[in-house]
C-alpha cells in the first residue's frame, strides 16, 4: 500500500489509516493481532499513527544509519 492509494485520500500521517488498511490487506483485523505487527518509520508523524494503530513502532533514520 502507498500513500496515494485512493482508499487514503485525505488522511495522511499521523492518521493511523494506512496501517489499518495495510493490516487488514494481510488479514490482521485485531487490534491484538496489530500489536504483534512492527512498523518502522522515519518521522513522528509515522510514529504516531502506528502507535494509534496499536501496532509496535521502531524509529529509523539518518542517525540510526550512520556508524
């Protein structure tokens, strides 16, 4: 799923509907089931709305990259 699917139009991050709809796509409907799910993202918009989505969430970026 991208951010420009139609199903998405005017619901950008932080709402948490992108994960939903990409949970629901793999058949993960509860929110019990969305907790086992992980999410990596690289801002807090992201972060937030895969925390609203109740799934675990893992920041990445440019500082996490580099070493």
């Amino acid at each position: 799923m991208c951010g420009d699917d139609p199903i998405l139009e005017g619901k950008g991050k932080p709402d948490p509907t992108i994960f939903l709809e990409a949970a629901k796509l793999l058949g993960i409907v509860s929110a019990e089931d969305r907790a086992a799910v992980l999410v990596f993202e690289d801002g807090a918009p992201g972060v937030r709305a895969a925390r609203s989505a109740r799934s675990e969430e893992r920041r990445v970026g440019k500082e996490c990259m580099e070493s």
